[in-house]
C-alpha cells in the first residue's frame, strides 16, 4: 500500500484546465489546485463529483494536504469548495493541511470556520390564527374610530393641533383634482344607462322615462357609489402610501416624541376633507350623469332638451331623492378616510407591507361601500322612505 | 509610480443636479488593494461623487474609468459587465425587504452565473459567515438590527466577488465596537481577497484605521482641495481646514 500515484481531476473551459492535481503516497495526498476557480466557472459540480469518486476509491488516505498551483486564479468559490471538503475530512477523523495555501485563503477559511460554529437557527414567526387576528384587526379599528371621535371633539372644541392649512390642501387634493376623472365616469355611466335602459322602455312604448330612470338611479345609487369607488381607488389609496410611507420613515414617531397626535394632524384633516368633500362631488357626478342621459335622449332617441328636462324634474319632484344619495356618499366619504389612513397607520416595517396595506386598503374601502350601501337600501325600505 | 495599476482613474470630473453644480475638476487615482477614504464635511458631494463611481449618476463632463473601461461610454452589454466587477454597500443595508438573507444574496449570483442552486446557497451561506452572520440565512432584512443589515449588505455587494467594493457611511448608526469591528472586517477582506475600497465616511477613527488614501472634498470651492495619507495630510496638508478637520477628531479621542 505504499506506492505513490498521480491522479488528475479537471474540466475544460474554452482552452484552459482548471482542477486538482493529487499526487498520492501511501496515506497522504498531496492536492495542488490550478487553472481558474471562479465562481463564474461552470463545470465545477463534474470536477466535485470526480473529486468524491477519489476520496471514496482512496479511503486509505488519512492526511490531505492542500496547495495552489503558480498560476492558479481562485476567488471565494474555491473557498467555498475547501471549506466544505475539509468539513467532510474532519468529521470522518482525517486530517487537512493548508499551510502550503497563500495566507488570504487560510485567513478567509479561517473566517468562515469560526463563524460556522454559531448555532444555527430559524426566526420563529408564529402564526397567528386567523381567527383572533381578524378580531384584533376588529378591536384595533374599533379603538382608531374611538380616537378619531375624541380628537374631533377636541377640533371642534379648538383644542386641536389640527392646521387649517392641510384641511384645506387635503379638500383640495381629494376634491377639485378629482373633478375629471369624476366627470368622465359619471358622464359615461349616465350615458350607458340610458342606452341599456332605452332597449328595454321601447318595448312598452315608453320611451320618455328613461329621463326618469337615468335622473334617479343617478341621484338615488350611482352618483354616490361611482363616487365612492373612484375616491377608494384614488384618495384612500394615496391616504394609505402616504401615512403609510410616513410611518417607514418614523415620521410618525418624530410626530410623538414632539406631543403630536399623528390622529389629530394627520388623520383628522384627511377624513373630514373626505367627509365634506364627497358629498360635494355626489352632487357633481349626479348632474353630469343627468346630462349624460340627455345626450343620449336628444342625439339618439331625438327628444327636445326641454322636454327631456321636465321629465327629470318631474321625476325628482321629492328632495328626498336627492339627500338620500348624499345621506349615502357622506358615509362613503368617512369610510374611505378612515380605512385609508387606518392602514397606513398599521402598516408593517418594511416597504413590502406598505404595499400589502395599500392594496387591503383598497379592497376593503371598496366592499366598505357595497355593504353600506345594500344596508342603506335595506334600512331605507324598511323605514318606507322609498 | 507607473507600475502600480490603477483600480479607478477619475479625471476632470464635473457633477450636478439639474442646474446647480456640485463638483468641478475632480482628479484623482485608487491604487488597486487599496482603501481609499472620501472625506469632508456635510454636503460636500461626497454621496455625488460616489453615486457617479457606482454609475447613479451622469457625469456632467470628465471621466471615470474602472479598471480602464469606462462605465459611461459602454454598450449595455459591456456595462453589465463593468456592474459585475464592484460592489456596493449602501448606507442602511438597502436589502430588498420581500427576500430573506440568502435570497437577497442569491439574486446576483442567479442573474450573473450559471451556477446550480445548490451550489449558490452555498455561497450565499459562506458570504453570510463570512460578515459573521451564520445562522441567519432565513431571517428577513425586518427582523434584523442595523448593524446586521449592514453587515448582510457587504455580504450582498461580495456576492460576485468583486475587484472593487464601494462603502457608503459604513459606520452610520453603529455603536463604536460594531463599527470598530466592521472596520476590522473591511481590513481583513482587503488583505485576504486583495480588493480594492472605497469608502465614503467622515467618521476620524474609521478613516485613520482603514485608509491607505484619502481625498477630502470641499463644499465652498467645490472641488478636490488634497489627496494623501490621512496620517500625513493631519500634520502636513497645506490647507488649514483638513488638518482642522482630522485634527478635530484627535483632540476629542
């Protein structure tokens, strides 16, 4: 058994060698790295599997001893290799020298051999059911609209640190901007009402109501909701980034530490602007919805806009109709405040959940407002106010 | 001199955003294997300056050449591959937040090697021993504290192994002992693996422990008033406000 041999593992690349050269004598191995480990060499995994084929031919062999080649290129996947390899040598009881390697791969092997031995371990993120988490979720909500009542007590009282200025800008950035894009869709839907609800009233030869039809399901559902959509998708949203951004940046922390109630500054402005904005624009898209209707009745069905317009005012002879709708939307309005910067509030540590808390913001503002406005209809009917 | 190859070569460099200048003229040198410091007071252009090095940023007019190829003036092709040659480590880590740590580490290996799986983890995991973060390979950035993010980030900006790795404020919001040893770790890197540094920092014992060079940057002429040895410039730089300005943190050691 104490004949020498010479084995060599390798793998081409382009036109260069790059592997190990073992020279055997009895049980020592002498291993001499060359040509160019680097981590962007891809036949590594060949050379490994011919590397173990070796050590299991050659269980004989009880001392390895590791050195690199002149022209050897090496970076931190030879490291890597050497590292596991004299893991694997250890444990099975043989020994490994490295002496002969240049002194910054022993030092980074090193490195890599004190810090291994740190336990290893898993961060431990409990689940929590899902049940209690929505019922926190509840709970959590239910004291945020508490706070946001008492701080509205102390603005209305004049004790607030609410400025003027933000309620203003906050009004201005989810009302008049919003003006466009509320005209076009309310215009639309008021438009497409009266051509699917033309279709049907031809039938009976009454065509003359669908002045009726357009003017109350504007003023009495559609006015208010598509309202209420666009602002959850366009305001609660931007509510939720906003904060929400805030709250990553520990601005809101900064908030606190100076006394400062992120309710009453942040909050408080954003909700009411809502709140008092919404209506406002109910009011908008229920005319231009109207007037969507008209173009229809005029251009299509070749009514005259005067009578067209009696038709609409003799349909919506009851106020009600109309405060009904903006009953609806002022509701609509505080909800998608609160939910907006509710989940800004509440959003995690990192921009991943910023993400998820706009979105859930979103999603929940909108089913907010289908379920209130089924509740509403529900109630309505009930109290015979229809 | 001349046989000394030169990691980065910056010549005549202007910087600005928008209309307003911030650097003009900037030359100088980077030894490779060596550290070199950026140094000077608060909104001097020093995070300018390194966002063009990194390639964040065009330069108005001059030069930056990487290893003699410049960043600016390549193909996209050959631009990913002047990328692949240096890291950088951000200020706060900057690790991307959906991904765990061996995830964060992985990304460039995938997106530049054709390495299997099992064979990227693996180095994902020594990188990760490496900055003495065994053990944590599963954490998410959250769930670690700022001087683990920042050693996580230099575990990320060595995942290709580069030539020449970029520090911005490495020892920002650490406490003097993790500072001291991250200090320790760039030292130790910079012996063993032979790369070049670049660090952006005004922190006195950092730059005196770590610099082999520095150059310091001047926010009223808006350019390069010195470059040399810190040790040297503190007693002989001819321009009074670098020896106030490493002579300061002297006094208060």
């Amino acid at each position: 058994m104490n004949e020498s041999d010479h084995t060599s593992i390798f793998r081409v690349d382009g036109n260069k060698k790059t592997g190990i050269e073992i020279l055997r004598s009895g049980n020592r191995a002498r291993c001499r790295f060359f040509g160019a480990w680097l981590i962007s060499f891809e036949r590594k995994e060949g050379i490994n599997r011919d590397w173990q084929a070796f050590v299991r031919k050659n269980q004989s062999v009880e001392s390895y001893n590791f050195e690199f080649g002149d022209e050897l290129r090496w970076d931190s996947s030879l490291i890597v290799f050497l590292a596991r390899v004299s893991k694997d040598f250890l444990r099975e009881g043989k020994s490994v020298e490295t002496e002969r390697l240049p002194q910054g791969a022993r030092r980074l092997l090193d490195l890599n051999r004190i810090s291994s031995d740190s336990i290893s371990s898993s961060p431990d993120r409990n689940e929590v059911e899902g049940f209690s988490q929505g019922l926190m979720g509840v709970l959590d909500f239910i004291a945020f609209f508490g706070e946001w009542l008492s701080s509205l007590v102390m603005a209305i009282s004049g004790k607030s640190s609410m400025r003027m200025r933000d309620l203003l800008e906050a009004a201005k950035s989810c009302g008049a901007s919003a003006l466009p894009i509320v005209t076009l869709i309310s215009f639309l839907t008021g438009l497409t009402m009266a051509f699917v609800g033309s279709v049907q009233l031809e039938k009976f030869n009454a065509k003359i109501y669908i002045a009726d039809l357009v003017s109350l399901a504007m003023v009495r559902e559609m006015g208010a909701l598509m309202v209420g959509i666009i602002m959850s998708g366009r305001t609660g949203a931007a509510f939720a980034a906003e904060i929400g951004n805030m709250k990553l940046n520990e601005e809101i922390d900064s908030l606190r530490t100076f006394g400062i109630s992120p309710m009453e500054f942040l909050v408080l402005p954003r909700t009411l602007a809502l709140f008092l904005m919404a209506p406002l624009l109910t009011v908008y898209a229920d005319v231009v919805g109207i007037l969507g209707g008209l173009t229809v009745g005029t251009q299509v069905m070749d009514f005259s806009s005067l009578h067209y317009f009696e038709q609409t005012q003799s349909a919506l002879s009851s106020i009600w109709e109309v405060f009904s709708g903006l009953l609806k939307s002022l509701l609509f309005g505080l909800v998608i405040g609160m939910v907006g910067c509710y989940k800004g509030l509440s959003t995690g540590r990192d921009s991943a959940a910023l993400g998820k808390s706009v979105t859930s913001a979103v999603v929940m503002s909108v089913t907010l407002i289908v379920v209130c406005d089924a509740a509403f209809e529900i109630i309505f009917s009930y109290l015979d106010l229809r | 001199m001349n046989d000394c190859v030169k990691a980065i070569d910056v010549s005549n460099l202007s910087l600005g955003y928008g209309s307003s200048l911030v650097l003009k003229g900037v030359t100088f040198s980077v030894k490779e294997g060596d550290c070199l410091v950026i140094m000077g007071g608060s909104g001097c252009g020093k995070r300018t300056l390194l966002k063009s090095l990194i390639g964040l940023l065009t330069p108005r007019s001059g030069s930056i050449l990487l290893e003699d190829r410049n960043l600016w003036e390549s193909s996209i092709k050959k631009r990913k591959e002047i990328l692949k040659s240096f890291g950088v480590l951000f200020q706060g880590g900057a690790l991307w937040s959906s991904m765990d740590l061996v995830e964060n580490i992985s990304l460039p290996l995938r997106e530049y090697t054709n390495l299997r799986n099992r064979e990227i983890r693996e180095l994902a995991r020594y990188k990760l021993s490496l900055v003495g973060l065994s053990g944590y390979e599963n954490y998410f950035p959250s769930e670690l504290s700022g001087g683990m993010k920042k050693r996580a980030g230099l575990a990320r900006a060595m995942a290709l192994d580069p030539s020449i790795l970029f520090f911005d404020e490495p020892s920002a919001g650490l406490d003097p002992i993790t500072s001291r040893k991250l200090d320790e770790l760039i030292s130790e890197l910079k012996q063993s693996l032979g790369m070049t540094f670049v660090v952006v920092t005004h922190e006195l014992a950092s730059i005196f422990a770590i610099a082999d060079d520095a150059i310091f940057l001047d926010a009223d002429t808006q350019t390069l008033l010195d470059q040399g040895k810190p040790a040297y410039l503190v007693e002989n730089s001819m321009h009074d406000r670098i020896r106030q300005f490493l002579k300061r943190g002297l006094l208060s050691n």
